[in-house]
C-alpha cells in the first residue's frame, strides 16, 4: 500500500511540475509583430525647441493617425548644430531640413521626397528698428548684425549674400552674431542690441500676429530672391513605400479643412512632392555663395 502512495504522490508531483514548467513558458505572442515600429521626425531648428514640438507635433499626431502602421515621433534640437549632427549622423529617420541642409544630406545616406510649399516665402528678409536711421545698406557699416546661425539659408546665408552684392564686405565691414534661433534675431533687432537682423517671413509673420505692439517698432529693411523651400528627406534604410505613404500624407493636407488648419499653424499652405534633382538650384546658389562671401562645405 505504501508503495502505491508513494509512486501516486511522484506522478502528482511531476504533474505538477510539468504543469508549472509549461506555464513558465515565455509567452511570444504574436502581437508583439503587430506594435508599429517608431521613426524619428527630425525638423530643423525653425523655431525653439518648445515651440518646435507645440507647432510640429500635430503633424506626427496626423501621420500616426494617418499611417497607423508606423509611429512617428517629432524630435526638436537646441540648435542648428545640434540637429545637423543628427542628421549627418543618420539619427533622423526622416527629417526636414532647411535646403542646404537637404544637399549636404544627400552625402550622408538621405533622399528626397517632399518639401513645403510656397517657394515665394522662402527668402531672406532684414529688419530694423523704424526709429534706427538706418536708410541703404552701407549705414550698416561699422554695426552689428545677428542671424539665428551660420547654416541657415534663407535666414542668414541669403541676407549676407544680399549684403555683399550691394557694396558690403559681410567679413570685414559689419560684426556678425549668430544668435540661435529665429526668435532671437528678431528680439536683438527690437532691443537694440544689433544695428539690424536677418530671419524669413514665416517666423516673422508668426512674430507680427502674436506680438503685433512689438512688431510695429520694426520694418522689413531688404528682402533676398527666393530659392526652394525646405525639403523633407528620409534616410535610404527606411522603406521607400513608407517614404511614398508620407509624401502623400503630406502632400494631402490642403485636401481638408482640419489639414488647412494645421498648414496654417507651420505659416505655410501646402506641402509638395519632390527629388533630389529639385534642388539643384540650391547647389548652384551654394557654390556661388561659398566662392564670394564665406567658405561652405556642401
């Protein structure tokens, strides 16, 4: 009899234990194939971080909606030099560069597929204080001038370019400060810490509605030619069918009141399909700008 309960109470507990050694079991179910892998959403530094994030992250919240099959994720950078190390690093799953940015990003493993509209806008405007004196071009001599950073095209490379072909040796005859961003530049103007500033119309615009008491002590002085507006470039590892999927999102928006909406918070009307060969004009201009004004690698 002993023997019996013996062996029964062995096979309970192999029981037992093969109950729990399968419940133990990791569990590799396959919904965890079904969690859409994330991309990073790099934007170059058009506005501070906090505002980048507040201005831009709706359009993520529209591709994650649109595009459920994937996340998207906006990433903001303290500045241009930040953002371009991202970005030259591969860190950006997809970005949108400014247009020199979205040349020197061709080098580093990245392609085109869109930009924003309203090439009109992309252009370098400087402004003064109503009350500076400040009547052509050569009353800047012997003054200050900042800009948000040495790599921004239409904000800084345009405006200086515009300054040299009108009589001014931007090395010699002013100081220029990079100041880092675009709200900054403005703010030096105002405060009359530089003789003038140079930025671009959609950060000014946004400047002119939310602090038009302000705005008005300042005038667009001198407005540059215009060259493509900012690209959008994905890196080659990332799907190209994805890269197709965003375009048309993108390119979508106009379509509807909620995307006009949202267009009309970035300060632009529509996004636009393109290529790398969309900005060729861009390489010309950087060529002609690093042989006559300052040195560029692009």
């Amino acid at each position: 009899m002993k023997w019996h309960i013996v062996a029964l109470a062995a096979l309970l507990v192999a029981g037992c234990d093969k109950q729990q050694g399968e419940s133990y079991q990791p569990d590799f179910s396959p919904r965890s194939a079904d969690v859409p892998k994330e991309y990073i959403v790099g934007i170059h530094p058009l506005h501070n971080p906090k505002r980048l994030v507040e201005v831009y992250g709706p359009v993520a919240d529209y591709l994650n909606t649109t595009l459920p099959q994937a996340r998207f994720r906006i990433e903001a950078s303290r500045n241009y030099e930040e953002f371009e190390k991202k970005l030259y690093g591969g860190h950006f799953d997809f970005a949108m560069p400014n247009p020199y940015q979205t040349v020197r990003s061709l080098k580093y493993g990245y392609r085109v597929f869109g930009k924003m509209g309203d090439d009109e806008m992309f252009r370098g405007i400087i402004l003064v204080r109503r009350d500076s004196g400040i009547r052509k071009v050569s009353d800047l001599k012997g003054k200050k001038v900042s800009y948000p950073a040495p790599t921004a095209l239409a904000a800084t490379m345009m405006p200086q370019y515009y300054l040299h072909t009108h009589g001014l040796d931007v090395n010699r005859d002013i100081e220029n400060l990079y100041v880092g961003s675009q709200e900054s530049s403005i703010m030096n103007v105002l405060r009359g810490h530089v003789a003038a500033g140079a930025t671009w119309p959609v950060p000014w615009k946004i400047f002119e509605h939310e602090k038009p008491e302000l705005a008005a002590q300042l005038v667009v002085k001198w407005q540059t030619e215009t060259l493509p507006n900012n690209g959008w470039v994905y890196r080659d590892d990332v799907p190209p069918e994805l890269a197709v999927k965003v375009g048309n999102a993108l390119v979508g928006l106009d379509k509807t009141a909620e995307g006009r909406a949202l267009l009309e918070k970035l300060g632009i009307t529509r996004f636009e399909h393109a290529t790398d060969e969309t900005y060729r004009p861009v390489q010309r201009y950087l060529k002609v700008f690093s042989e006559t004004v300052r040195h560029l690698e692009y």
